[in-house]
C-alpha cells in the first residue's frame, strides 16, 4: 500500500484504522520532503477496502538509555 502522510514516521511503524486495528508495517519512506509518502506492508488480506480511508501511524514505544 502507498500512503501520503503529513508528517514523516519511523520505518516499522505500526499503521492503524480509525478503531486502532492493526493494518500493516511502514517499510519505506519516500517522495519530496514537503510532501512525503510511505509504504505499508498489509498485515490484512482485504488492504483494498482501505482506499480513501485515513489510516494513523502508532509511534513506537522508546526505552530511556541508562546513562
């Protein structure tokens, strides 16, 4: 799947529907900086029943590194 998105997320990301059920994985990034777009790899068999949906970016969960 090939999505616009408005601003830029990390590769891996989890995307998600507006129930927060998971749609697939970001495996790249690319375009013009001002107007960027990812793409997903489904986690889902039916990815076409999400055409002109929005879809959200989950931002992963970071650890604090012992300093």
């Amino acid at each position: 799947m090939i999505i616009k998105i408005e601003k830029v997320p990390k590769i891996g990301e989890t995307v998600v529907d507006e129930s927060l059920k998971p749609v697939g994985r970001i495996l790249d990034i690319f375009g013009p900086v001002s107007s960027p777009y990812v793409s997903v790899k489904p986690g889902i068999k039916e990815a076409s029943k999400f055409t002109d949906k929005m879809l959200y970016v989950l931002p992963s969960k970071r650890r604090k590194e012992k300093v």
